[in-house]
C-alpha cells in the first residue's frame, strides 16, 4: 500500500511540472503586469501543492478503509466483535439533549450497559467533565447509573422477562420491587402486566427502551417491545430505543408465524430468525401497524454506530440466564424448538443450548443430567440422565438448523410422545410437527418456507437502518 501511495502522488507530480511550466510561457508571452504574473504564478503553484496534499490525503483515507476492512476481516476470521462497534447507548450525543430536564422512564435489565473508555472506567459527561469511576467488570456501566450520573431525571425503571437483575427463570413471575442500589421503583413487565398501565406512565415525559435482543421471534424482549410502544402511543409519551446489534443479525430464516398462533412468545407473522436489530424491528411495529387498533408511537431509534448485520457481535453480558455465551446465543433459535418436545435442551447444566438429550434416546456415548441451577430451578428432566449430543464446540451455524430436532424424532422410540402442544406456539405453525411427522427431509421442509421468507425479506428492507 506505501508504495502504491509513492506511485500515485508521483505521478500526481508528473502531471501538475507541465502545468507550472505552462503557467510561466503564458506569463512571458502575455500583456500582464509583474505584479499580476507574480500573482498568477504563485497561485498556480499553490493550487499545484494543494491538488498534490489532496491526492495524498487520498490516498491515506484509501489506506484507512483499506485497514479497517484488514481489522473486520481478521475479526471475522476469528469471531470475535469489531472494536468499531459503538452501540445507541454508547451513542450518547445522539440523545442525551433529549432526555436534559425531562422526566424519564426506562425499560431496561442487566443488558442495557455503557462501555467507558480509559484504563481506570472512569466516567465523563457530555462535557467531558470527570464524573465517577465504575469498577465493574470490563468497564461497562448500568445505563441507569449511567444516566444518574449524567443527572437525567430517572423516574423509575420497567423490566422484562427474567426482571432487571436477569436472573430470573424463563416464564418465572416477576414482581414490582425497589433498586436496592439506586431506591428506584421496578416496575415488572411480565406475567399479568406485560404492557405498562397509564398509571404506570403517568408523569413520565419519555419513555427509554435499552434491552439486548438476540434475533429471534420467541426472544420475548421483542414482544415487551410492542406492548410497550403500544402503551407510549395510547398515553402520547415519545419512546426512545437505544439500538443494539442483533449477534445473529445475517440470519434470516425459519417458518412465518400465522396468526391464530399469535402468543407471547410469536406476535407477528415474521419467520424465527428475522435478522433485524430490535431499533429495526420497532420501526417494522410501527410502520406495520401491528399494534391494536392500528396506533403509531412517536418513536425515535438511536442508531449503533459502524455496524453492520454481517458484523460478529460478541455481547459483554449474557442476555438472559440460560444463554451464557456466544455458542448458545448462536444455536439458541435452533435448539429452542426442543422446549416443545420431551428432550432437553440443557437448562439446568452450564452448556445451556449448547447440548440436546433424553432418556428416550439412544447412548451413543455423551449425557448430562439437568439440575437446578441460576436460571432454571426445576429443570426439564431434572435428575435425570439423557443421552444426546454435545454441540458446545460446533462451527458457528449461519441457519436456523433443524437436522438435531429431526435426527432426536427419528432416534426416539416411542415418537407419539415427542412433540408437546407447545412446540406449535414456538413454531408459529402446524405444518412443521406434520412434516416431521411425515418424514419429509429437511431441505423439502426449506422450501415451503420460500415464498413466507421471500415476502418477509421485501417488507424487512422498508425498515433497516444498517446494510
């Protein structure tokens, strides 16, 4: 690359010598004055040196891009997450000025975090004025400490599936409650209250939405989100949503929810893996009209910056208990499907998502057996011993897979046993257990999704924000 760069701007030298040496003959041979051809050629030799710093601040913007294309190839390679990555959060420029002298709420849990330059994390404010030190793990900062800090005026704080914490069960009930370490009020979005009352509301003069999503449908913080924006749009509060990258953001694929198996876990008729970032898929909600009777929110998405869906995105903290790295996060849409059969999918061992067993299958050399442990206290086949596959050590997978569900029926003896009732709700179809069922393969199954995947991928372009 130097010495394509000594080429260019040699050349670019080359070039301008007959111009300055133009400049001078028309000089000699013309009517102007000594004042005036002085002036005449200073400016040509000027205009000359400026062209050539052009062609060299070229050249070095071109090495720039050509280093930082070398740096996410070599991420790539590795799969771990681009240090470019600046998350809406961390984007605090962006809106901060619109949460200064507001009254704000926040819908948050231990994933709505900051990372804070420097060596010591200290913290800045947005004047660059030393504000405190975080001495937690990696330099991140809760966005609600964060926010107090910075002197937002912070209301109280709305929490999901698992509470704000993250450390309850999946489906576990989580009550209202007060921030030991802040004295906010904790409000629970989940169980009987998944969308904020007007009371809930009232006072708040905007609502602020940080929660890491994982790109698939049954990840229930997507659907916190619509009953949220829901509740902005009814109550005339602004929701702001500080986006995040989805870890499987090139993902796309799986069967399109139909609508009478709405729940939950499956709102909208989107396919499992939907490969938006959740400030996209808010904008999808709003733009759809998904919410009841057909209400728009005022919403506005901070972006992440220098992000794109192909980008590795390796999250500093596991977004909900049972998905503790990056594997998991990963197999996570594809092994969830077993929550809708007889066969674990690891809760209540330390490779959650990461392992599939049961007593039911054959042994062909690996087992665990689930206990109750952080995250899952009455495990599914808890004490018992399955047998199954271990998948923590697998290449990343770039589809939603369904080789393991298929191989777990076919390897089960007793295969009326299999399937639960639940297992239809996560794939927001019947047609998928009927095709199992009938022993159609996999790449058959792939098909029928084309025309549901192909439609979706139309509306999905109406509202990314990032390539």
């Amino acid at each position: 690359m130097a010495v394509m760069a000594i080429f260019i701007i040699g050349a670019d030298m080359l070039l301008l010598l007959p111009l300055a040496v133009m400049s001078l003959f028309a000089i000699k041979y013309s009517n102007f004055n000594g004042m005036n051809s002085n002036l005449v050629f200073k400016n040509t030799v000027l205009f000359s040196v400026l062209l050539m710093l052009a062609c060299g601040t070229s050249v070095k913007k071109q090495e720039a891009r050509d280093k930082m294309q070398e740096v996410q190839a070599q991420h790539a390679d590795s799969g771990t997450q681009a240090p470019e990555i600046v998350t809406g959060a961390e984007n605090t420029a962006a809106y901060m000025p619109l949460l200064k002298g507001k009254k704000v709420g926040i819908v948050t849990n231990q994933t709505g975090i900051i990372k804070i330059a420097g060596e010591t994390g200290g913290i800045k404010n947005d004047k660059g004025e030393y504000i405190g030190e975080y001495e937690g793990a990696e330099h991140y900062i809760s966005v609600v400490d964060y926010f107090l800090l910075q002197k937002i005026n912070l209301q109280k704080i709305f929490a999901p599936e698992h509470g704000f914490r993250g450390t309850a069960d999946a489906g576990e009930h989580v009550v209202d409650g007060k921030d030991t370490k802040t004295g906010l009020p904790i409000i629970s979005l989940y169980g009987d209250n998944k969308k904020p009352k007007p009371e809930q509301l009232a006072g708040l003069d905007v609502l602020v939405f940080d929660l890491q999503d994982v790109g698939a449908r049954f990840y229930t913080y997507i659907s916190s989100l619509h009953y949220v924006m829901e509740a902005c749009a009814e109550n005339n509060i602004p929701l702001i949503i500080l986006d995040r990258p989805n870890p499987n953001g090139s993902i796309v694929d799986g069967p399109i929810l139909e609508k009478e198996f709405s729940s939950f876990i499956g709102m909208h008729p989107i396919p499992t893996l939907h490969g938006m970032t959740i400030g996209e898929y808010g904008q999808m909600i709003n733009g759809e009209k998904w919410m009841k009777n057909g209400v728009q929110c005022n919403l506005k998405v901070i972006p992440c910056l220098n992000y794109k869906h192909d980008m590795p995105y390796s999250l500093p903290v596991r977004p909900s208990p049972n998905l503790p790295n990056d594997q998991a996060i990963n197999l996570y849409a594809s092994l969830c499907f077993f929550e809708g059969t007889n066969v674990s999918l690891g809760r209540g061992t330390n490779k959650q998502f990461q392992v599939y067993g049961s007593p039911d299958l054959p042994n062909t050399g690996f087992s665990f057996t689930p206990m109750p442990n952080e995250g899952a206290k009455e495990p599914p086949l808890k004490g018992k011993l399955c047998y199954g596959e271990d998948l923590s050590q697998i290449p990343r997978v770039k589809r939603l897979e369904l080789k393991w569900l298929i191989k777990a029926y076919n390897e089960t003896a007793d295969k009326s046993k299999f399937f639960i009732s639940f297992f239809t709700k996560l794939a927001g179809t019947k047609k998928l257990q009927q095709q199992i069922e009938a022993g159609i393969p996999e790449a058959e199954i792939r098909k029928s999704w084309k025309k549901g995947l192909s439609d979706f991928m139309v509306m999905r372009k109406k509202y990314l924000i990032y390539e």
